[in-house]
C-alpha cells in the first residue's frame, strides 16, 4: 500500500477499526489502477463514541478564548506547511489532479488560516449599541452553533474542508470531518496536523466512512451544523435527513452547469484562454467549471475552430510521474468515467453537434485518462438532458445567441445558479449580465473557475441554499444573540403604573 490509514481520529488520537470492522474502502490510484493507494476500515459502531467525543469537546472549546483559538490555529498552520509537498501528493493520487495544481490547494489550506483570523472573524465581533434604550446598552453577540459535521468533496479535498473546519472552530464550535471516501489518505493527513497542534480532546474529530456514515451522523440530535459540498442529489438527500429538526442550520454548496456569455467585442484570444481553463481545468471537476459558452453568433466559427485547436494540444498524463507538466490528469474513479462517456452517447442521441468527442484514452499507466469534449447546440432545448446536467467532466458546450436579452435568457436556463460570467469590453452590458443573471457568482473577462477567498462563495436555485461559503462560511457557525444591559440597578418600582404603595 502507497499510503497508512490510521482510522477515525477521536478523543484525541486514531483508532485503527481492527476489532469493529463493518466494511472496507479500498482506494486505486485514478492515475495508475494497478496501484492500490490504501485500504480502510470502516465502522459503523462508532457513532455514539465519536459523538460523545465532539460533545465533549465542545464544551471545552466554546469556553477558551478567543486568543488561544488564534493560537492553535497558527500552530496548525505551522504544522500544515511541514508537510505541503506531502499533502500535495496525497491529494494528486488520490484526485488525479497535476502536482502543480494540487500544490497549490496544500498552499491555500496555509493560507487561509490567516484570512479566516484575518478577514472571517471580524464578522461575528461583537456589537455594542450605547443608549439603545433609556438607561440601557444593546449588546449583538455571536454564539456557536454547537458540535458540527463537515462532509467534504473530491475534488477539493483538503482545501474545501478545511475551510468549514477553521470557520467552525474560531467561532467556537468542536468538529467531525468525514471527508469523501475517494480522498481519505488527504483527510488524514489534516487532521494529524490538528493532532500535532495540540488541540484538546474532541474538538476535531474525523469519521472515515461512506454515505451511511455520513447519514447516520447527520441523524445525530447533538450535531447542530452541516456543512456539505458536493452534488445537488445527496443535497437533497441531507435535506431530507434533517428538515424535521430545527435545531440544525444546514450549509449546502452544491453543482453548477455554468454559463459563459461571450459577447461580439470580445477580445477573443484572452476569452479562448480563459475558456479552456475555466471548462478543462481539473479534468472539468469542479463545481465552477465552466459548461455553456453561449457566444455571438458573428464568432461561433471562429472561436469554435481555435477552441477546438487548443483543446487538441492540452497534454494528459499521470498528475506526479510524467515527462512533462500535464494540464489535465485522469477522472476521480470509474463512476465518473462511465458517467462521463454516457453522456458524450447521450449528447449524440440528443442530435448536438460534436466538434471534440470525449473519449478513453491510453497512457503509460492504465488510468481513466479522457480527452475534452466540445459540442454546439444550434439553439438551447429544455428538455434535452445533455444541455441540463451537471456532467462533472472535461465538456464545454458552445450555444449562439444574437442579443444580449437572449443571451441571458439563455444564461438563466437551467435548475443551478452557481457561476456565470460575462465577456465584453462594455462594463454597461456587464452591468446588466450582473443584474439579470441568477446567480451567486458572476465575473467579468474572467472565467467561473476559482474564486477569492476574500469574497463568498455559493450559489442560488440547486445549486446552495443561500448559505455561501468561503470568507461568508463563519456566518453559518454561530447564531446571533441579543442583550440589553442595565448596568445602573437603581430601583424603579415607582416608575410602574397601575401599582398602589
């Protein structure tokens, strides 16, 4: 095995699941299949002790101040930056993603410690108001939720995560990460940077599992915030898990078919750019990844033509062991190759064009290595399945328009509203992509890839329920609390009407 699972991690160090085994995961390397990057035990049997253990340190945690918070952060980020390439080959084998890339996520687990002290933190300080009342102070606090349970993706295994575990903890709640089976090795390696930081008994917890883990955490009276990214359907799967409790705030960031208009005046060479970026990057797994290029009609030929040019050239290998940089890697795992090519079957089924056909394709080491795909779709049809899933692979489909009303319109088609962005040198018809397009994200000149950490992340329609994540996460961490204060107890019994002394 490439790589030792150490177990859940509760009350303060691993347990192996030797003795209480329900199931295995036994993870391949997307890159490399003949590999075998490790084998876990799962156990289902440790849901009370885990829970107990979060409880536990919750009640620890809420009561440390807020500068000891600070203080173990930095030491967890100290501990991350001993182990960045490390991490970073952890999360390339086990994703797919190219080692640059991946190296990049291991950097912004490190840095966003400091935007989470920095930047997220003065958003729950509290909020005095003199004089609110007669004799009286208003005082805004924020309280913690409480024990929390943070479910993580794929494909951004260590960076996503990690921002809803520090946003949890500075505000003072404890954690359980149960992060996506495929990526758990990356997971591991977090959360023994926690251990080495020397955070009390409790207060980050990992539960390595599959999805009945994950509901039958989610069933857990004493877990009072979900957080959540990944697809629209097991969204709605934890929705229905919990929309009994009041008691819990769920935070869902969910997929997106993402829009990009390119209008006429477009600077093409800098938009064909940022378009195979922003549809290839990551082998297309991203929530952000950019789906529909909905173009001007005066450019379809020629963008087409030197966007499947460019498509052509983009190098494909494993993400570590490869002669030279690759831009894409392999699919997360067979799923979502099968996923991937039935939908190049269906788009053909559906009579929309093909201009790239997505394929497997053969590399040194056997892996589920595809090629982009590019189609165009003469004009946009609702009921077409092709145009309105979330694919989570290398596709772009090209979509004309000839006015910027039917250009939006086109934008607002489909069920998610995650990215969208707008191509032009006209910040006026900008102005009014931004105002009519239903979505959390929108962009000018730039792709829906990525997004700032300074800035929230999260969608509207399927695509979140109006709880953004990044700099916005420490929102969904605490409840707000009101006080007013008398701080002169002078006696005002005569001040009551309707008494007689």
């Amino acid at each position: 095995m490439k790589f030792k699972m150490l177990g859940d991690y509760y009350n303060g160090e691993f347990h192996s699941n030797t003795d209480r085994q329900d199931n295995i995961i036994k993870r391949e390397c997307p890159a490399n299949t003949d590999e075998i990057l490790y084998e876990a035990n799962i156990s289902y049997k440790n849901i009370g002790t885990v829970v107990q253990s979060v409880n536990d340190g919750f009640k620890t945690w809420r009561n440390i101040s807020i500068e000891e918070r600070i203080s173990f952060l930095k030491k967890y980020q100290d501990e991350v930056k001993k182990i960045k390439e490390q991490m970073a080959e952890a999360i390339s084998l086990e994703s797919g993603k190219p080692l640059w890339e991946a190296l990049g996520e291991a950097g912004s687990v490190i840095g966003k410690v400091d935007v989470t002290i920095n930047d997220g933190l003065p958003r729950i300080q509290q909020k005095s108001y003199p004089n609110i009342m007669p004799d009286t102070q208003g005082e805004l606090y924020h309280k913690p939720l409480g024990p929390s349970l943070i479910i993580g993706p794929f494909n951004f295994p260590c960076h996503l995560a990690n921002t809803q575990i520090l946003n949890s903890l500075i505000s003072g709640n404890s954690v359980i990460f149960k992060p996506s089976e495929k990526t758990a090795y990356s997971a591991q390696l977090m959360i023994e940077c926690f251990h080495r930081a020397g955070f009390p008994k409790g207060v980050v917890n990992l539960y390595q599992g599959d999805g009945e883990v994950a509901r039958r955490l989610l069933k857990e009276k004493s877990l009072k915030g979900i957080f959540f990214t990944g697809s629209k359907e097991v969204g709605l799967k934890i929705i229905e898990n919990t929309y009994k409790d009041f008691s819990k705030l769920v935070s869902l960031e969910l997929g997106g078919k993402n829009p990009a208009i390119i209008h006429s005046d477009t600077n093409l060479n800098h938009a064909l750019a940022e378009m195979i970026k922003g549809s290839f990057m990551t082998t297309g797994q991203r929530c952000t990844s950019t789906s529909l290029i909905i173009l001007h009609r005066s450019l379809v030929n020629e963008f087409t033509e030197k966007f499947h040019h460019y498509a052509k050239k983009i190098i494909i290998d494993h993400p570590i062991e490869h002669e030279v940089d690759p831009f894409m890697g392999p699919l997360v795992d067979k799923n979502s190759l099968d996923s991937y090519l039935l939908y190049m079957g269906m788009a053909k089924r559906e009579g929309i064009e093909e201009v790239m056909r997505g394929k497997l394709i053969e590399k040194k080491y056997r892996g589920y290595y595809v090629t982009p795909s590019i189609h165009v779709a003469k004009k946009f049809d609702p009921k077409s399945i092709f145009l309105t899933s979330e694919i989570f692979g290398p596709n772009a489909t090209i979509i004309p328009y000839d006015d910027i009303e039917e250009a939006i319109a086109l934008a607002n088609s489909n069920e998610y509203g995650l990215a969208s962005c707008a191509f032009t040198k006209d910040k006026e018809l900008f102005k009014k992509c931004a105002a009519e397009i239903d979505s959390g994200l929108i962009n000018w000149n730039r792709s829906t890839a990525g997004a700032s950490p300074k800035l929230p992340f999260g969608g509207v329609k399927n695509s979140g329920n109006y709880r953004p994540a990044s700099i916005a996460t420490i929102d969904s961490c605490v409840y707000q609390m009101a006080s007013l204060e008398v701080s002169d107890e002078s006696d005002d019994l005569n001040s009551i009407k309707g008494i007689a002394y």
